[in-house]
C-alpha cells in the first residue's frame, strides 16, 4: 500500500495548466529578441557600413589616379611643346659645335621673324666672345662647322657689306639654312644686347682691356636668303639700255594734200 501511494502523482492546484517545456523558448522568440541576436544584428550592419566606405574609398583613389593620368599625360607634351615654341633648336646646334670653351665667352642670344616664314622668316644671331686672337678663333670656327656638316659656301654679296676691321666673313650652308660667320678684333665697347648697341664703357688705362677677338654668327632660312636665288645682272651693256626704243622717224610720212 505504500509502495502505491508514492506512485501517484501529487494534485495540481485548481485553476492552473501544465505548460510545454519549450513555451518559454516559444515566448522569447515570439515577444523580443534575446541580447546575444541583438548583436548579431549590431555586427552585421557595422560590416555593411565597412563595405560601403571601403568601395567609396576605393572609387575615390581610382579617381585621382585617373586625374593624375590625364594631367601627367596632357602636361607632358605641352611642357615639351612650349618649350619648342620658346627654344630655337637652332641654337641647340651652334651649342654642340665642337669649339673650347676660349671661344664661346659671354654668349648673346636675338631672335626676330616667325619660324613658320608667316611674315618675315626667322633670323637667330649670336655673338660671343673670345680669349684670343681673330685668326684663331677664325680656325676653330670653321674646322667646327666643318665636322658639323656644314659647307662653305661662296657666293656674292658674302660678306654682304665692307668691313671696317681686321677679321674674317665666310658663309656656310647645310640643309635648309645659311649661316654667316664673322671673327674679328673685338671693339672696345660690350656686345649689343637683344639687338640694341649697349652703352660705351669709360675708356680703360689697362693695356689688355681689348684683347681677343668677337664672333658672330648669324642663320637665315635659305628660302629667305636673296643670296640663294637669281641674282641681278651686272652687264654695263644692259646698263641705262632701253629695250623698247622708239622710232626717230615716222613711217607715215609727212601727210600732203591732195590736188583739187
């Protein structure tokens, strides 16, 4: 008999009902979520966010390499083509001439006219300085345009006017250029300066104020050179010679009347 009544179950108290061993599982899911699926959601959207700024940054360093690009790649030309624009390479030339260093001293640079001849073509002069004598300086010059590829070249109106002082005028060309050299003893006054004669100095007592020699060289566009073409004709026969003479007499006679 006791062994029966410890069997049974104690009585439930009036007015309750069993619940189901997963209910309060059933309840949180349903009602609020628990604090660990509140991170979760937490973490997710910190990734989303990550993602998002690292594709914006990253968009934005594609950015400025494709704007460095299109600098670098238009910046690079332009400097060059300024650079032509500004810079004759005809005095790159006349820069690796083979001369010492003696002979090129104090350069001085003019340009004037229009490398494309639009008005006037392009005339570049330099004139430079010398330690020593013009016949030297002379020599040197001309055995340097010489391995340079340029030719003498012989032809009036080389020099073009009377020289007044001791030097040498010879005339060179190559290609679609003539140059004109001229080495001779060097004044007592500076060099002119961008075309313009540069004030005269104060005589100096000093013996050797004016010792060495001053050069010159100046390039023209054979096309614009009047040297180049035909040249006019010095015949003193054709001189003051009219080629369309008129007649002394006249080839109608003098006019008669007719009898009446």
């Amino acid at each position: 008999m006791a062994r029966a009544a410890a069997a049974v179950p104690p009585a439930e108290p009036t007015g309750t009902r069993p619940e189901p061993a997963d209910g309060p599982a059933l309840r949180r899911a349903g009602a609020e979520p628990t604090p660990a699926a509140g991170e979760a959601g937490r973490l997710r959207g910190a990734r989303s966010e990550l993602r998002r700024q690292m594709r914006e940054r990253r968009r934005l360093r594609l950015g400025v390499l494709a704007l460095v690009s299109l600098v670098l790649l238009g910046a690079v030309p332009l400097y060059f083509g300024l650079r032509a624009l500004s810079h004759d390479p005809v005095f790159d030339t006349l820069d690796g001439l083979a001369v010492p260093s003696w002979a090129t001293q104090k350069p001085v640079d003019h340009v004037s006219g229009s490398r494309w001849c639009l008005e006037d073509c392009r005339l570049r002069e330099r004139t430079v300085q010398s330690q020593k004598a013009w016949k030297e300086t002379a020599q040197v010059y001309e055995t340097a345009l010489a391995s340079d590829g340029w030719r003498r070249w012989k032809v009036d109106r080389c020099p073009e006017q009377e020289q007044q002082v001791k030097g040498s005028y010879t005339c060179w060309r190559r290609d679609e250029l003539t140059l004109d050299l001229w080495v001779r003893d060097r004044p007592c006054v500076p060099p002119p300066v961008d075309g313009e004669p540069a004030p005269s100095p104060a005589p100096s007592p000093a013996a050797g104020a004016c010792a060495g020699s001053l050069v010159s060289v100046k390039v023209r566009n054979a096309i614009d050179d009047e040297r180049t073409g035909p040249q006019p004709s010095t015949d003193p026969s054709l001189t003051g010679e009219d080629p369309f003479p008129t007649l002394s007499d006249d080839p109608l006679g003098e006019l008669t009347r007719s009898p009446s």
